[in-house]
C-alpha cells in the first residue's frame, strides 16, 4: 500500500499559536484514495531541521505531503530545504511567474510584482507544479531520482484544500496506479457511554480486520466508525452493510444518525418526518442552539427562529416571563426555563421549543447558584419539561456543553413521544 | 534550553477522525515556561512504529511529551513501547489501582473493577506517576537512566489539561532547573491585508531578534505576535512595550485589540465606553453574531438579545419588517436587511443592531441572488447602513464569514461614528 508521512511547517505551530487542522484534512482525503499516512510531524521555519526531517521521511515512505513556509514573508526557507532533499536546485518557474503577474493585473494592480511575489516563482529544478487559482503562490511537487517525493502546498485552508482536490490528488492517483480505497460508515450515538459500547461490542470488535471498527467519544456523543478497504463504493457497501447490523442489533436507540448527521440535523429530521416545527429560546447559550439548528441544509422548513432574551427584560417581553416568576425563582430557575420555553411556543408559533438559561461565568454565581448551573426545557402541546445540569469549565465549556445538552435533550424528547400514548401528558 | 518533541497517539488522527488540539495546548505551555518544541509528531496505535519514534526523539531532544493511546479500549500498546523505548518493563502499580477502584466507588459502583479498568494501573517500572482526578487513566513520566523521558498523558482534553498543569508542568519546572520563558503579546488588526501590514513592519521586523515579531492572517483578522523569551514577566513586559509602540505607530487605527481579545469583545467594550446597548436580528447567521457577543464574559451589561427571524413571518411579527418589502425585494435584499436592523432596535430595545440575511445555501439561489449573497447591516440613533456581501465556500463558510464581516462592520462602523460630528445623519 501506498505510504506517505505528512508534514505541517510553521514556528506558529511548534508555539502553538495555531492548530494544525490541514493535516487531519489531508489524511482523510488520502486515507479515501487509499493511501496510508505513516507518520504526521510539525516543524518549524527552521531549513535544517526540515531538511533532516524530510531526508528520514523519505527513508521510511513513498513520499512527504507539506503545508506550509510558501506564503510572502520573509522567513520563506522551505523550498531551499525541499531542493536540497530530493537532490535539486532552485530556479525561476517562468509560467508561475506569469500566473502570479495575471493574477495582480486582475486585481487591477499595474507594474511590476514585488520581490516577496517573483520569489513565489521560484522553485525545485523540475517540480510538477501544481496550480493555485486562489492564491499567488503555487504549489509544487519535487522527486527524487528514483521516484520518491516532497509536495508542497501553502498552508492556508482555502488555498490548500482546492489544490489537493484539483491538483495533488490527482498526481497521486497516477504516481501510484491506485486500486483500492479505504471507505468508512460512522453510526453516532448518544446517552450511552463509550466503555458501555466498547462492553457490547468487544466480541465483534476482535473478530473483525476488515472491515475495522473504531470507537470514539466526543463528549456526549461517542461515535462508532467501520473502516473497510475495498475496491469501490459498492464493494465497500457489501462489506459495510453486514457490520452496521450487527452493531445496530448491539447498541439499539441510541444510534441517532450516520457519517455527515448532526444531532441537531437528526432532531430537524425526525421532527419533519412528525411535520413540527421548532425554535428556541436562548440566554446563556446566546443563539448557539439555533445557531446548531441552521447550521443544518434545509433546516428552514422546521426550524422557525429563536429568540435570545440576554437582559432579563427581553424574557418577559418577548417571552412573556412573568416578572413575578422571574423575581421569586431568579431568572436561572427551573420555573423560567419552563416558562421561557411555553412563550417561545407563543411567540415564535413553533411546536417545539428549547429553553436555555444558566450560568456560564466567570461572574454571575449567588448562593445555591453556582457557576456552571444551567436549566434547560423543551416545550411541546403537551406540556413542558425541565432539567437542571451543571457543567464544569470555563466559560465556553459551560456554553457548549449546554448547547449539545440542549440538543440532546430535544432528542431524547423525541424518542420518548415516539413511545408514548398521545393522551400523555405532563406539566 | 530544554528542548522536548510532542507525541499524539492514534490511528484515528492519521485517519484525520480527529483533530488534534492537543499538541498546540501543550506546545503553548510549554513555550509559556522556556521548553522549546523541536518537532511534533502523529503516530498510529502501532507498538512497533511508536518505539521507533520514541527512540529517534530521545536521541534529538530531552523527552518526548505524549497524549493518547491510555484509554480503556482493547487496542493499548503504548505503555509496551513506552516502556520499551526508555527500558524498562511494566508493572502494576498497587497506588493507582486503588485510586482507580476508588473512583468507581465514588460512582456508586461496588465489586470488583473491570479487566480494561485494571490494566490502566499497569505502568512502568519505577516511573512517576501523573494524577488524573478527571478520569480513570492515570498519566506517567517514565525515564533513561541518562534522564531522557517519555511522559504520557490521556487524550481526552478535559484530562489531559489539569494533569499538565497540575502534575507535569511542575515536573518539568523541577527537572529542567527553568529560568526563562517566552512571554508574547498579540496585537489583532481588522481591515488591513497581510501583505500590506508586511510592507509597513518589515524593517522593523528584520531588526528584531528578541523580541520576535510574527505574522498570521485569519480571515479577516490579521495578527502581529511579539514574542519575547525573557527571565520573567516584568523584565517581558520591559522588551515588549517599546516595540508594540514601534508597531503601534506602523499599523495604526486597524488594531482593534490584544491577547484574548476578540473583535465581539472590542465591539462591547466600545459601546460599554459610549454608554450604548447592543442586540442583533439575524436570519443567515441563525444566532451566530449573538452567540460571539455572549462568549465575551461581561456581555450582559451592553449585549441585550436578538431575534433569530430564520422564517420570513417572524421577521414581520417580530421585527416590524413590512410585509410589502419582503414581497417586493425578497428576504435578502438591502431593504429587508435595513428594514430587520431597525427594527431590531425596537423589539430589543437597543442602541445599535446588526442584522444579518441571505444565501447560504446549497440550495436557495434565485436569479440575480446566488449561494453566498449576504446583506449585512447596521443600525443606531441616527440611520441605517447596509453592506452587500459575496462569499465562496460551504454553507459552514458562509455562515462563518457572515458572522465575522457583521462584527467587522459593526467596529467599522463605530470608528467611523467616533471621527464623525453628531449632526450627520444617514438613511
């Protein structure tokens, strides 16, 4: 099997200053040709150093896929150490040149191009260049005498991305005469934890090397992934769809989508299917549930609009909160976020509402009402339930775990009417 | 100076499952106490490959620093390699077990505990152990006889943090005798290009030695870094200031703020300064621009709400939007954009509105209104502007890009107020 190792170049990145997300980027569309990534590394804009890492690299792999140390600083050493690498040189790339002089006259910019742009053009003797229609400086592939390779992409994502695609991948899918592809299925779940799922699914789990079954936990959802290399999609599927049922029969409701599904687009879904609408009334998490919501392709035709009611004026107004309500109980109580998620009902004309209110901090705690505190509700024609939660962390944790329990309650919701008598009520 | 090489173990993150945040968390604290990280590396869940890596790491630098690969699942080698790398045999470790078997006391759990659980407490020989108070997996530094180490962390973030702060990082602070640290300081620009903020610094730039200045453009944020390696805060802070002055001169009025700051935070802390209350009517957006404002701790005293009118009814219900001009100009026009604006500042009861509407697709293009049209606009006392944009991309870019040109309006647009004489008016 094919085997490159990647490398992310930047000081930002031995800083940490930036998060490395090209690199999981590049490895699934590599792993989707077929193509194993044997080792990732960062490094820093140190020539040296990258040079020595590229030089063991090649050693163990096919080749070296970078980002990185292309853009117009003056700090640019990476295609000095690529050169050297692979056994080359440097020299002036005259259609490169040229791109990168069109590129500035269609931005309507006349004269010649500055000394940071020409270096741009400039690169390994030889290199298969690889074009870039979204940015000035092209990426470039340089081999080796006998095949091996470095290709180098900038690091910017949306430079990076198109280029892989349009320009990279392709290359690849030649140099390497390419057959077979690694193609998974990703089951996610939620409310049951990863060691209970790991218990049920262990004798299947040893069983199996292809497919592969990986578990994974993201906080409150814990996903369960079939990895199977095939041929094509279809022999994929064959291989896949036997595995799916074992761990459905397995692991039961709390499988609530697959691959791409959110659990806010699996709570859209189900709740068109019943033909509901849905919308939200939001204050410590400050629009991120209905933000979750859209984030959804077509989620205009449940999802109706949210109202965030930050000041405590707005949850009487707009949400019709009784003041009194809000003065007994405070304004994170359980009667507020029940009473917030009945008048987003109203106000918005939805089915289905979500309330939040809570604490996210670094201020706001009074005695009993800790930092982290947070009441939500889900509201329907039969009536409203609350639950109270409380998160540690900073301040974005409080929030974001609020929006995904949010999200997780309005599932659960909707798996409990499912199995309910419609004369059920509660209030 | 102390130089360590950061691990990151698991298949799934040269599968690109995952993103690893990890290694830039901890690359920032380490460069925060004087620890210099030579290179960074991805390795699989493959005893084999990781030893390789653990031995080659410790050749070049003092230890290796690594998160993953301790989880309760079948598929745990790294302890093997570890122990193997710096050599050493594994053994039970009685202290971990029972702390192990007392956190699952604390749950509730009675009996014996689990074979998985069990082998967590198998470390090796005579290394020190990293407590995890979040988890059940406890963390280790094992070490050469030559005082070369590998230490290892769970993967998780929520236990991988307090452990470095808590347990490693004094560790280290003790092994390596540290003196210095790198102390930085983060100037953010809005509206000015990266290239062109080159051009204004880069004599100053080449000058510098320590402090180092940095470069990193965002998006619509461009950063300028100052990094100072000094023996503590005071004598940083000394280095820093002049040239931040230097830079300050440079750049101008795009530097909206420092370090933590977000361009939310800016907008607040302004309106806070002018005494003025903020809310957002938001449709594309879907509660985005108001969730970037409730991040910003503090928010309630200038943040009011908003209203996420995602379907067109509730822009006239709640937003006062008159029906004819949805009719006559669509949802996404300049029209409705002003139109929610205003009213905004009604129904919220606010100084200043932004609002948001438009395409983010994949479906949703009308002749003359493709995917990615997006009308953003602002509102206050005097008038109403609105600002026509275009965006390529994803529904996620859109959205993202949505959110970030609305807050770039909104600071554009109080910088211009503030050079402005209060009797000029706009429509």
């Amino acid at each position: 099997m094919a085997s490159v190792e990647i490398v992310t170049i930047g000081t930002e990145l031995l800083l940490g200053h930036l998060v490395d997300t090209n690199s999981a980027y590049i490895a699934r569309e590599l792993a989707d040709h077929g193509i194993d990534v044997y080792l990732k590394h960062s490094v820093g804009d140190n020539a040296r150093r990258l040079e020595t890492l590229l030089r063991e690299a090649l050693q163990r792999s096919d080749g070296v896929i970078a980002t990185g140390g292309l853009g117009p600083t003056v700090d640019d050493l990476t295609k000095d150490a690529v050169a050297s690498a692979v056994g080359t040189t440097l020299e002036m790339h005259a259609p490169s040149l040229r791109a990168i002089e069109d590129r500035f006259a269609s931005f309507g910019r006349s004269g010649p191009i500055g000394e940071n742009n020409r270096r741009q053009a400039i690169l390994p003797a030889g290199a298969f260049v690889l074009d870039n229609p979204n940015g000035t400086a092209p990426g470039f592939v340089a081999s080796r005498a006998d095949g091996k390779f470095v290709a180098c992409m900038p690091g910017v994502p949306g430079e990076m991305k198109p280029m892989l695609r349009d320009a990279l991948l392709p290359w690849l899918g030649t140099r390497f005469g390419l057959q077979s592809a690694i193609y998974t299925r990703t089951l996610h779940t939620v409310g049951i934890a990863e060691s209970e799922i790991d218990a049920r699914i262990e004798p299947l789990f040893r069983a199996l090397e292809n497919p592969k079954i990986a578990v994974l936990a993201h906080g409150f959802r814990v996903d369960v992934k079939i990895m199977a290399k095939a041929r094509d999609a279809a022999a994929a599927q064959d291989a896949i769809a036997p595995v799916e049922a074992a761990l459905r029969e397995r692991i039961g409701a709390g499988i609530f989508g697959v691959d791409e599904e959110t659990l806010a687009g699996a709570v859209l879904r189900v709740l068109g299917e019943r033909g509901l609408t849905l919308g939200t009334a939001e204050s410590v998490t400050g629009g991120g549930v209905a933000d979750a919501f859209v984030a959804v392709p077509g989620a205009s035709s449940v999802f109706r609009g949210a109202v965030i009611a930050y000041d405590n004026a707005l949850k009487t107004s707009l949400l019709g909160v009784d003041e009194a309500v809000l003065r007994e109980h405070g304004a994170v109580s359980e009667e507020t976020a029940l009473a917030m998620a009945r008048g987003a009902r109203v106000t918005l004309g939805c089915d289905v509402a979500l309330a939040t209110t809570g604490i996210a901090g670094p201020s706001g705690a009074t005695p009993g009402k800790p930092v982290g505190l947070v009441w939500l509700a889900v509201a329907d024609g039969r009536g409203a339930t609350a639950r109270r939660t409380t998160w540690p962390g900073s301040r974005d944790d409080v929030r974001r775990r609020s929006v995904t329990a949010a999200l997780n309650l309005a599932w659960r919701h909707l798996e409990k009417e499912e199995s309910q008598p419609a004369s059920a009520t509660k209030t």
